[in-house]
C-alpha cells in the first residue's frame, strides 16, 4: 500500500549466490530501499548483516540511489543501528 501510494513497485531479490531480501520497494524516480522481516529480536543482527551484503553488490549507478534499509520486526522501539540500518516495528506501520 505504501509504495502504491508513492507510485512505487515491490519486489522479493534473490541472486544466484542466495543473497536474498524479503522486499524492494522502488519508487519510478529511481530511488529504492531492501527490507528483511524478521519477527524475532534474535534475528536482527543476521538480517542487517544481510541487508548490507546486498548494499554492496548493488551498482548504484544503474540501479538507482538507495535511500534506507530496513529491519521489520515485530519488536517495540524503532531504532537507526550504528551501521546506519533501521529497526522498526511493524506497529509503526500502521495508520
């Protein structure tokens, strides 16, 4: 609903190598962001990890600026970790 509404696509990435990220959500101006859900605060650590091996794969010059990557958790506070990805409750979601 939200990148719709921001006339954006999403998407599920998986390379040959198994390098993978639950959602890419594109906007038509270029700009796109990579999203690992995990429920479990456990998990975090091994997403973000994730998320940056994509970020480093990625050419931004034909793929286009990345502007964040995200942990979606079903945890209580949203947070920016110390290796810029973002930590955020999937209740911030919400309306």
């Amino acid at each position: 609903m939200y990148a719709q509404t921001n006339d954006g696509d999403v998407f599920h990435y998986r390379d040959k190598s198994g390098l993978e990220a639950d959602l890419i959500v594109r906007l038509r101006d270029g700009r796109w962001a990579a999203i690992e859900v995990k429920l479990g605060k456990r998990q975090i650590d091994e997403a973000a990890e994730n998320l940056l091996a994509l970020k480093s794969r990625i050419d931004s010059d034909k793929m286009g600026k990345l502007s964040f990557l995200m942990v979606l958790t079903g945890g209580q506070y949203a947070y920016r970790r110390n290796d810029g990805v973002l930590v955020v409750p999937v209740a911030c979601l919400r309306d």
